[in-house]
C-alpha cells in the first residue's frame, strides 16, 4: 500500500512539472513496461510493416516498469503507451487525462507457480510473490487470478515483491527468492523444467480480463481521430497475422529476436501463448474488466475509485472500424 501511494504522489508531482500540450517532433514512440507476450501485437505490427501499411509508422519504447512507462508519456518521451489497465487507472487519479481506445488481448494464458517445496494453494500462507511494481499489470494479472481463486491477500498474508520484468521474476522463482508469481505458460514452463511447481491455471479462472492497451493522452496533438483508426487498423491486422497458422515461423521470429529466446520448446511456448491471449478481435475496452479492476486496485489506492472509466475508455475506434467494413473483412481472416 505504501509503495503505490508513494507511486502515486510521484506521479503527480512529474504530472505538475513536466506535462506538455503536444508530442515533440520524431518518430511515433509506443512505451511498454511488461516485456513478455503481451507486447507481440505491437513488436509484429511494427516488423512486418502492418501499421505503415496505414500510413503509421510506430515505434516501441520499453521501460522498466508501468509507473516509468506512464511518466514517459506525461514528459513528451512517447505519444502512446501500450499500458495495464491499472496503470492507466493510476495515472488518471493523478491529474492525467487518457483516452484509451484499443485492447491487444483479452485472456489470460498463465500459471501460478510456485517454488520447489510448496506443494498446494494452502502452503502460500504467509508467502512472497514476484511482480514488475504495484498497480502495473503483472501486479494486476496476479491480483485477478488471486482474487478468482479466492486468496485474500490479507487473510492470507501474501506479501507482493516488485523484482523486475517476467524474465527476471522467473530467475527469482527458480532460484527462491520469491516463493510464487503468476506468469506465461512459456516462463511457467521453463520454470517448471527447474523444479517449480503449477498450483492453478489462471487461463481456465472464469474472469473478464483485459491485459494491455493502447493510450495517449487527450490533449495530444500527435495522435488524432485518424491516427487513432490507423493505429487501430494495424494492431487488428497483426492480430490477424499472428492467428494466421501459415505466418507461424514469421511470429516465432518476432519472438525469438525480442524475447531472447534460444531454445525451440521456449519458442513453441511463447508462440502458443501469443496465440491464446487473443483469440478474437474483440479489441473494444471492456468497461467490465475495467470495473473488476478498479475493485482490486482500490484495496492498495482507494482514490481509484474515482476515475471514470467512461471517460478514460473509448469505442470510438472500433466502432468506426466496424461501421466501415474493415472489422468485419478482418474476422473473415481468422482461422475456423
């Protein structure tokens, strides 16, 4: 609790002093802070051209974390996130103005691990688990499968260490420094090859979940209504692309070189988890998970309950997109 609130006054603070009406001249900067999966829409869209092919030419920014990420864009660093619900929750109680307006997955492909020696959901009594910061979307992804499986983390004094990215929390799992985490199916795996144990697959948790999307701020001048519908359009055809079973080699490329990974069974892996995490193109921000969200956010944040969710949420795109045929174009691509 008191590391987010330290986050949150931080963040007004960088708020006060360095807001800016417009993006700065340059590239179209997209800031990340979860290097896992989640990012491949963006990583694809940008190295196979897709969103060039509607005049955008993107490109990603990784940060440490949420917080980080979010401070970029306030600074003028980056004219879009590619943020955690929550993280865009947090930046509004803090004076932000954010239209969010296109979601990159909507499942949940990862497990709760646990290290060697714990055998059972019961033995996290009193355990520690690894996330990237407080009020990001690790953090987030590992509340939501909490919460579905009924762990109160008062009640059962689960504490949350903010270790780094989903590579290093699993370094951490293998080698004990936090008993458990909640991550990927590919980490899960390699973590499992050491030892770790699967206490729950947080994919088959019946939860409306939403892992990651795509935000500017309102007053930007860098991102337009038509910028907006163009972005959109190339992040449904990299959904698209990587759905493709044909462009599998092409994706597992994407992977390979951004993910670092070496080994075929970890590339198989992350490739059936960028599949699984949006298995659609339902890419509207669903208000219900938003609201589910700020249900869990408020036990660390309780101003989060104030943000408008109607007003940081946005159809507009989609709906454009819908009314003008290319959504309805796109699904006929989809594999049956």
């Amino acid at each position: 609790m008191a590391s987010l609130a330290r986050y949150v006054r931080w963040l007004n603070i960088v708020i006060f002093f360095f807001a800016v009406p417009a993006q700065a001249a340059g590239p179209l900067l997209i800031a990340y802070g979860g290097h896992n999966e989640t990012m491949a829409p963006i990583w694809v869209g940008i190295e196979k051209g897709l969103f060039r092919k509607h005049g955008i030419d993107p490109r990603a920014l990784q940060t440490r974390s949420g917080p980080i990420m979010m401070a970029t864009m306030v600074s003028g660093g980056a004219s879009l996130v590619w943020a955690a619900p929550g993280s865009a929750m947090n930046s509004s109680t803090g004076g932000m103005k954010l239209t969010c307006f296109a979601a990159g997955n909507n499942a949940m492909p990862r497990e709760l691990i646990a290290r060697k020696g714990i055998e059972s959901i019961e033995d996290l009594r009193g355990k520690t688990f690894g996330v990237q910061s407080i009020g990001g979307g690790f953090w987030l992804s590992t509340m939501v499968a909490l919460d579905a499986l009924g762990l109160d983390p008062d009640k059962h004094k689960l504490s949350m260490r903010v270790i780094g990215d989903t590579t290093t929390v699993t370094q951490a799992l293998i080698s004990g420094n936090v008993d458990a985490a909640v991550i990927p199916y590919s980490f899960g795996d390699m973590a499992k090859r050491a030892g770790a144990r699967a206490l729950a697959d947080a994919g088959a948790l019946k939860v409306v979940y939403q892992g990651t999307v795509m935000c500017a701020q309102k007053e930007s001048n860098a991102i337009t209504g038509e910028s907006m519908n163009n972005l959109t359009k190339g992040l449904i055809e990299s959904l698209v692309y990587i759905l493709d079973p044909a462009r599998k080699r092409e994706v597992m490329e994407v992977l390979k070189k951004n993910l670092r990974l070496s080994k075929e069974e970890d590339l198989e892996s992350s490739y059936r988890v960028t599949r699984l995490q949006m298995p659609n193109l339902d890419i509207v921000p669903n208000l219900e998970a938003w609201k589910t969200y700020r249900r869990i956010m408020a036990r660390v944040n309780p101003k989060v309950q104030e943000a408008d969710l109607e007003q940081i949420i946005t159809a507009s795109a989609a709906k454009n997109l819908e009314e003008i045929g290319f959504l309805p174009e796109m699904r006929k691509k989809l594999p049956r």
